[in-house]
C-alpha cells in the first residue's frame, strides 16, 4: 500500500503563529513526495478541529499523520487518539513540537525559527514513512501482594491491602510480628501504644485474605510486575508464590554503640532502648540520669540524622522524671530534633525540670568512673567552659542502621541501596514509596529512618501505589521498548550493564550461544541499551537507527 | 474478603456504579497526588482548588531540597496528569463550603466563583491578557510584579485557561472596556456568567489544603514592611526564581541592586510561645537551599543562617547541610536576633543577636535578611461553616490517633493529608497523599462488602 502521509501545522493562535510563518512551511512540506495533504489549524487541539483531522484522514486515506504543534507531554495522547478513532493505528502518528522548540524560544528570529520549523516538520515526515504499526503492551495483573516486613510499616501495607480485598502474603524473618516498635515497652505520648500495636498484630493474624510466613526469608524472585515468582524459605522448607506486587518493609536496626562511651565495659551505661526495657523497679532506683543523643550518628562514618533519637530520649526522660519526680536528668544533644507539634513534649520536658544542654562535637563528653561511671563531663558552649554532671545512670541515644541483610535484598529483588545502604527510592521528592522498578515498593525505616508515625503512613502509602496496578486488573505500557536482533547479538552484556530497570538478560540460544533477550514489561524505552550496543542489533521500537537516519536525511 | 471492582479502572466512566465519587480539597501537591492515586485505582475524583490554577506552594518555589530539582519542572508533569485523567474532574475557581450527611454518602456544597470565561472555548492562548488595560499587584509573585485583570496564574497553569478577576476588571468594575472580547478569537469570554452552588453526592472527602505563611509584620522588632531589604521566604522564593518577576536575578527592591551580604533568620513566628508553639518543620532546610542558590547565582555573596536547632532528619538532609557549608561557605550562627534595625547611613538593615559561643551581644549590617515565617494552616478550608470536623488548638485538623490512624479526621469518611493537618515537607507531604488514598480505598471497600 502506498504511504499517504497527512501533515497539520497548528497556529496554537498566536504563540506558533505569530512568529512562525505557517503557510511557508505547509509549502515546504508539500514538496516531499508522499505526503498528500498539508493544512493548518488555528487550534488543533480543539473539538472541531480534532473532528476535522478525523474527517481528512478518512477521505484523503492518510495511513501515517504528523502534527506539528505544542509539547507531546500534554498533547500526543489527544491526536493519538484522534488518529485511533478515524481508524488508524497510534503508533502512525508522528508529533513534532513546533512550539517551545521553535516558536517560543526563537520568538525574536522569526525567518529563522521558520525555517527550523520547517526543517522539524521535514523530519517528522522523514520518520513518519517508516512508521510501523504496534499494539500496546498488556500484562494481567495478579490481584496478590508479597509484604517483606513484619514490622509496623509492613503490618499497615497488609491489613490495608487485605482490606481492599487482595490478597496478601506478609513475609517475617523472625517469630513475631511488630519489628522493632513491638521491643518498646513505653510509648509516648500515646501511652496506649503498646496495646494497639497487639490489636494491629492480632488483626492481621485473623484476616483471612493474609497468609503470616514467620522465621521465613525470601530466597529467590523472577518475573515481573503483575506476576513476580517468590520462593520463601521457611528452615528446610521452600513454598513458591506467584504475587501481582511486592513491598518492602524490612525495616532498620538499633546500632550497639561497642567501644563509645565506655559501652559495654561501664557497668551503668547503656541505650535507649535497654533502658525502655528495665522494669519500673529498677528504673525508680536510678537518681541522676545523663543522656547523651547523636551517639555514633551525625559523624564522619554515619553522617545522617536518625530522626527519632531524641524523641525517644526524650521519652524516657518524662518517664524518669514522671516515676521519679526528684530524680535528675539531663540530655545532652548537638541539636534537639522534634518537627512540627511534637514541639509540645520537649517543652512539657522542660517543665518537669529536664536539663537540656548543647555539647559540641569537637569536644564530646567523657564519662568519669571506675567500673561504672559516676561524671559526665561536657564542654559547655554558653558557658565557655568543662561542666561536670553526677550520675547514676548514662543512656545513649543510637541512630537506626540499614539492615545488613539490605545488600543481599537488593540483588536479589534488582532494586537500588544507598551509599549509607538504605533502600533507594525511584525519586526522593515525588515517588518516595516507589523504586524504578515497577510493581516494588517501598516503605519504612528500609528507606531512611522514621519513627513509628511515618511508618505507618508509608505503610499506606506504598499499599496505595501495589493497589494501584491490582486494581486495574490490567496494565497498558507504550511499546516504545528495545528490543534484540539475535542474528547481530554478540553478547557481550554491554546493554545489561548499562539498563537502569534491569530489563535486559541472558539467554541461552540451541546453537550453544548466548544472546540478549529485553523484558518488555520492564523495559521503559530510554534507549541506553541501543546506544550502548556496538553490533546495531538493539533496537528501540519508534526509533530505530533507519528511522532516525530517515530523518537525518530529510535536512541533508 | 471479596474484591470490589472499582468502576473507572480501564475505560470510560461507569456512571451507573454504585461507587460514589471521591471529592479532594486543595490542589497543591498532596492534593494532586491523591487524585491521582485514586484516579488510577479506578475511582472518579473531584479535585476542587480555590485559585484559578492547581500547583499549590510547591508551584511558587524555584528549587526543592535536597535535589535541587527544578520545583516546576517535576510538578507540572504531575498537574498536566490530572487535566488529562479521565477519572479526574478539575474545579478550580471553587470553594467547599459545606460537608453534609453520611459516612459513604455525603453531600458536599461547592461554590464556584464566576470565571466569565467559558473554559471549554478558552485556548489558553493570552491574546487578552496582552490587551488587557488593567494592572493588579501578582499575588503569585507575593506582589513583586504586576499582573492583568484577566491572567493566567502562571505560565504553566493547569487548567491553561485564563479568568477574569471581577475585583479589578474595567467593565466590571466600570462598565466599559470589553478589550478581551474583542481580540478572543474563541469567543470565550462571557461576561454574564453567575456565581453558581452545585451540590455533589460523594463516597468520602479528603482535605489537603495546605499552608500559608504567617503575617511577620507581627513580629515588630524585625521590621518587616518598615525596614527596606527585609524579606520573606516566599518573596525570595520568586525573587531567585529565574521564571519569577525578576528573571532570577536577587534584585535588591530599595535600589534594584544584588546584595553582597546575605541573611536568613529561622524560626520568625515559629517555636515561639508568643506566636506558634510549634516547629514548622521545613525552615531548615529551604533556608539552606536558597543560600545555596544565592551562592550558585552570585560569587561574591555571603550567606549566614540564624537557626536555633538545625533540624535536618530527613534523607540525605545532613549531607546537604554539610554541602552547604563546605562546598558553598554558607556560614550557620546559632542564635535568635533580638532585632534589625536600620543603618542610618546605608539604610541596610543590622541584625542585633548574641553569639552564643562566645556569649556577646554583636550587631552585623547585611544587605537583605530572609525571615522565615512560621507556616500556618490555610485559612481558606477551616470550615467555620462546618463545625463537625475538629480542629487543633493552632488550627489544623485534628487527627485524634495521630500515630496509628494517621489520616483519620474527628469524622468518618473524611480524611486529612498534608500540611494542613502537621507541619511537613513535600516528600512528607506526598508520602501522606498516597497514604490518604489507600484509607479511602479501604474504606470504600470495607464499606461496599458490609
């Protein structure tokens, strides 16, 4: 069949019009054999023009259709629809931007920015003749999710996700559910804390849409999203799961700050969290506390901000001064972190008589005692000089660590970590539950730490983004994905190397050859891989190396 | 539990459904985002925005911290995917103003301000406004500039429809002028168009209505509006921004001049028992991306944050932090001034604060300070006309189990996310959109099954 290419030049009133002359490039564009008919639109986005395009490609037979306008972002999908409706498949549909490319930024050049706009549309065409037809990618989505994390960030992802009506597969490496906030014995200020997160834990081990896998790990992981394949280790045992989506939320460990502060060796110091989990007894026996927070953080091996240290500092220094209204504490810090309203607690802190007091970290405070430590000595920056605090008791305040197992997670689910080896979001500011990857999410202190409160509304979050897809039931990608040629593959592995969403693999071909092999699902279009391949054998559907050199060949 | 099918997933609308539609208030980026989840679930939202564009705060700032991403160019993307969703309908130019009725089944009163603007015909193009006679201080440019009576909020406006702003417009102030009707070759402009009440019948409601920042003239003994050269974040924010009044350039509004010596002075209003008790979360750290741009932009500017705790606990925050200071010479002086005054000689303002590491009281003259306010609940939704849902003693909306109901208002079937329910920055912000979606989900889940 003969290629009838249509070309429609819109005006977009005057910002293309009034600086480019369209009439002079519909002239230019009607010299190129093949294209039968060239015309312009005051507004090509509008209904009635829309309908007029549908009515030209029906009665002039136009088979490929370009539109020279505004910015593909906002406008491609309107005429690949357009083109859709009057009969003619989406992918012969070329959009050149004549707008910001030429009209805009040009706007003082007017006979040049005509002609590069001529030169532009002259390409479209170029490419529009070796368009070919393509039908959208479409994968089925299986309505289950895999949470990795017993934790509260996890717990959350699952009782939601169970409760939109999916099914769910909650994956815990050790033989309880609630992570690290279940080791907290006082919670503050909601001192209900405790009881809720049993009633959390015990809600999910009654919902019948969630199977718990504890004392489990995962072993291995293929596929995609819509239909990963996990293999849960459960001791000897192994199960296979098929699941739709995947979250992880395997959370963060409390660093043990062996060799700081006389930890470990002095018999009254130690951490937050030990001393949350002393009984009230032996809590009531301690008079004069000295905390010390940004332990082991905020220095040149771990320089991050842990975030909920002194909240938890100051937590427990409300519970001493509330068991114990004439003991002593004070918290030394380098800054006091509390965000937003939680401002109201370090206030009530200071109210019942806790002492606050800078140290600088050029100077940190030293511990004076034999066997157990009865001074803390800090250099005080107001005060310009050593002061010196009695103790019976020191509690360090530890940053949240990365999970050791975060390495091994994230080879095996193909996912980024960070240099600190937290997980690594696909974008830090809009897309913080997500990875690159489609169908993996992201939640929790896996990510960065949070206190329980983000947690649980990441928890959320990433169950909105898994609801997503699930919903849907089936998912629609552009097929602008690459793909190999095996006759020119070497395989080399340089495209593997070089793919940001881990799309591209091995495969084994009869003839004892390894050749390359492109998931299309997981492949996004960026085109790394084609540039990167040295034989031409990949390709990237919409712009191939002959369309792109077709193009070429239109300004020559 | 059985699985609901949402009625929206794949194709057109199923207006036949049994699922009500989901109605969002505020279009910043928490509200964006909202819709936009649940949009892609399958459900049918209103996004209801008073201004005449969605883009929030977020769309004002030039840079985001601690990427430095370009503020507009990762929004727009994310505002033109709302205009285009088919399970989104914008309405902008409007107001919720009262919430009836039950949980799964409210009853929801919208007023929408007349645009006298058809927007079905309406290009965006900005034919009239270029001949439109009348010039009004740019609310989005925090009156720096000047815009028309009938505009775009800003460039990238979604919807990229203009309105017409009756306060100032010559025919309807006047009734002469119709300069716009004249030139619109769409015919869109229609000046009998009437305020109008639509009701909406809705599943569950979602608040993200965002902040504003706090009025710092009340804080006399900084002088703002008395002292030249003394600034808020938000002026600043469009005074660097190279699409704002001045092209980007940190032009002095006294003498049109670039300061040398530059200062940021955090917690105006904020942390304050006078003011607001509480943190306003983000100071911090926008205080240091914008001396940062001021170093990108100028060589021999100094910059000098006045901070009282440096509170940089999210991702990669410290690091940004220690950039600042290493690679950029952004010097952090702990310390609250007491006060600027105004050098009698120069003009410029001298900023009067104690050193607290070596316990003086010293007096530094600068070029331009940079107050950053304390950022307060947005007036607009609080919803004095709807007293069921509980507010906070500093005005944003009560979430009574902040911990593990994080998005759960005082009212079934209403929700909250964002800054007008805690101080929090916009991954927070967005993190907590996301998170609103999946409740209301939930909810309309558990709700259909029983």
């Amino acid at each position: 069949m003969k290629t009838r290419i249509g070309v429609f030049v819109c005006r977009c009133g005057n910002n293309i019009g009034g600086v480019i002359d369209v009439p002079n490039v519909l002239e230019d564009v009607r010299s190129i054999s093949n294209v039968v008919l060239a015309e312009e639109f005051m507004y090509a986005c509008s209904e009635d023009s829309l309908s007029t395009l549908k009515e030209r490609i029906k009665e002039h037979g136009l088979n490929r259709v370009v539109v020279a306008a505004c910015t593909p972002r906002t406008h491609e999908p309107l005429f690949k629809r357009c083109c859709e409706e009057a009969g003619l498949n989406r992918y012969l549909f070329e959009f050149v931007n004549i707008r910001e490319q030429c009209a805009w930024i040009h706007a003082h050049e007017k006979a040049k920015a005509t002609k590069k706009a001529a030169g532009l549309v002259r390409m479209g065409v170029g490419k529009a003749f070796l368009l070919k037809p393509r039908e959208d990618i479409e994968i089925d989505i299986t309505p289950s999710a895999m949470i990795i994390g017993g934790g509260v960030s996890g717990i959350t992802s699952a009782l939601n996700l169970a409760r939109q009506g999916f099914e769910v597969h909650l994956v815990e490496r050790s033989d309880h559910l609630g992570g690290v906030a279940s080791d907290f014995k006082t919670w503050f200020p909601d001192r209900e804390g405790d009881r809720k997160l049993s009633h959390l834990v015990r809600s999910i081990e009654c919902d019948e849409n969630i199977t718990v896998y504890l004392s489990s790990k995962i072993k291995d992981c293929s596929g995609n999203l819509g239909a990963f394949t996990v293999v849960i280790q459960d001791g000897d045992k192994e199960r296979t799961v098929v699941v739709g989506t995947i979250v992880i939320a395997t959370g963060a460990g409390v660093l043990k700050p062996h060799g700081l502060y006389g930890y470990g060796e002095l018999s009254n110091v130690m951490t937050q969290m030990e001393y949350d989990n002393l009984s009230k007894r032996r809590k009531e026996k301690y008079k004069k506390v000295v905390m010390i927070n940004c332990v082991g953080t905020r220095v040149t091996e771990r320089p991050y901000c842990s975030q909920v240290c002194c909240m938890i500092a100051i937590k427990n220094a409300i519970s001493v001064k509330e068991s114990n209204p004439q003991a002593a504490v004070h918290i030394l810090h380098r800054d006091i972190l509390v965000y937003g309203t939680a401002e109201e607690y370090y206030r009530y802190a200071m109210e019942l008589g806790i002492g606050f007091s800078r140290y600088t970290i050029e100077a940190p405070p030293q511990i004076l005692g034999e066997g157990s430590g009865d001074t803390v000595r800090y250099y005080d920056e107001t005060a310009g000089k050593d002061i010196d605090i009695s103790c019976d008791l020191v509690v360090l305040s530890t940053p949240l660590v990365a999970q050791e197992e975060n390495e091994s997670m994230a080879k095996l689910f193909k996912v980024p970590i960070s240099e600190e080896r937290f997980f690594l979001e696909a974008h830090q500011k809009l897309r913080p539950v997500e990875f690159a990857t489609d169908g993996i999410y992201i939640c929790g202190s896996a990510r960065w730490p949070v206190d329980i409160r983000e947690s649980i509304a990441q928890g959320y979050a990433a169950a909105a983004k898994a609801a997503i897809p699930m919903h849907r039931g089936r998912v629609f990608f552009e097929a602008i994905t690459a793909s190999c040629d095996e006759k020119n593959c070497s395989g080399c592995g340089s495209c593997i190397e070089v793919c940001p969403y881990n799309a591209v693999d091995y495969k084994d071909l009869e003839e004892d050859r390894k050749v390359v092999e492109v998931n299309q699902v997981k492949c996004k279009g960026c085109g790394c891989c084609v540039s990167a391949c040295k034989n031409g054998a990949m390709q990237q559907h919409g712009f191939s190396d002959y369309q792109l050199l077709s193009m070429i060949e239109m300004m020559a | 539990m059985k699985k609901i099918d949402f009625p929206n997933k794949n194709t057109a609308h199923n207006i036949n459904s049994a699922i009500k539609p989901i109605i969002i208030i505020g279009g910043g980026i928490t509200g964006i985002q909202t819709a936009l989840d649940l949009a892609d679930m399958g459900l049918h939202v209103y996004l209801v925005e008073r201004s005449s564009s969605i883009g929030g705060r977020m769309a004002q700032l030039d840079k985001t911290f601690p990427t430095n991403d370009c503020s507009m160019c990762i929004l727009s993307p994310k505002m033109i995917d709302c205009a285009r969703h088919e399970n989104i309908t914008l309405l902008v130019y409007s107001e919720v103003v009262e919430i009836k009725g039950d949980p799964g089944n409210f009853t929801v009163k919208i007023r929408q301000k007349p645009k006298y603007i058809d927007h079905l015909k309406c290009t965006g193009c900005g034919d009239c406004i270029s001949k439109c006679p009348v010039k009004v201080p740019n609310e989005f440019n925090m009156s720096i500039d000047t815009r028309k009576a009938i505009y775009l909020r800003f460039p990238q406006a979604v919807p990229k429809k203009v309105v017409i702003d009756s306060d100032h417009c010559l025919f309807l102030t006047k009734g002469r002028c119709r300069a716009c009707e004249k030139v619109c070759q769409a015919k869109a402009i229609d000046f009998a168009q009437m305020e109008k009440l639509v009701e909406l019948n809705a599943e569950a409601v979602v608040f993200a209505t965002g902040f504003e920042p706090y009025d710092v003239s009340k804080l006399k003994e900084y002088g703002y509006g008395e002292i030249d050269n003394v600034i808020t974040a938000m002026e600043y924010e469009r005074l660097i921004s190279a699409s704002g009044p001045t092209g980007g350039e940190l032009m002095r509004r006294s003498d049109n001049e670039i300061p040398n010596r530059l200062a940021f002075i955090q917690c105006v209003g904020s942390r304050d028992i006078r003011h607001k008790l509480y943190c306003s979360s983000v100071c911090c750290m926008y205080a240091t991306k914008e001396a940062i741009l001021a170093r990108e932009h100028y060589d021999n500017l100094s910059a000098t944050i006045f901070y009282t705790d440096l509170r940089a606990g999210g991702k990669k925050f410290q690091s940004y932090i220690s950039r600042a200071r290493d690679e950029y010479g952004v010097s952090y002086l702990r310390g609250r001034p007491g006060r600027i005054e105004q050098s009698e000689e120069s003009g410029n303002p001298i900023i009067v604060y104690e050193d607290t590491t070596t316990r003086e009281l010293k007096k530094t003259e600068v070029d331009m300070v940079v107050l950053c306010p304390a950022l307060v609940p947005s007036e607009a939704h609080s919803m004095k006309n709807n007293p069921d849902i509980e507010i906070d003693e500093y005005g944003f909306i009560k979430i009574p189990d902040r911990i593990f109901s994080p998005f759960d208002t005082s009212r079934d079937g209403i929700y909250a996310c964002g800054f007008c329910q805690a101080p929090q920055d916009i991954p927070t912000a967005v993190v907590q959109a996301s998170g609103a979606a999946a409740r209301v989900a939930e909810f309309i889940c558990t709700a259909n099954v029983r």
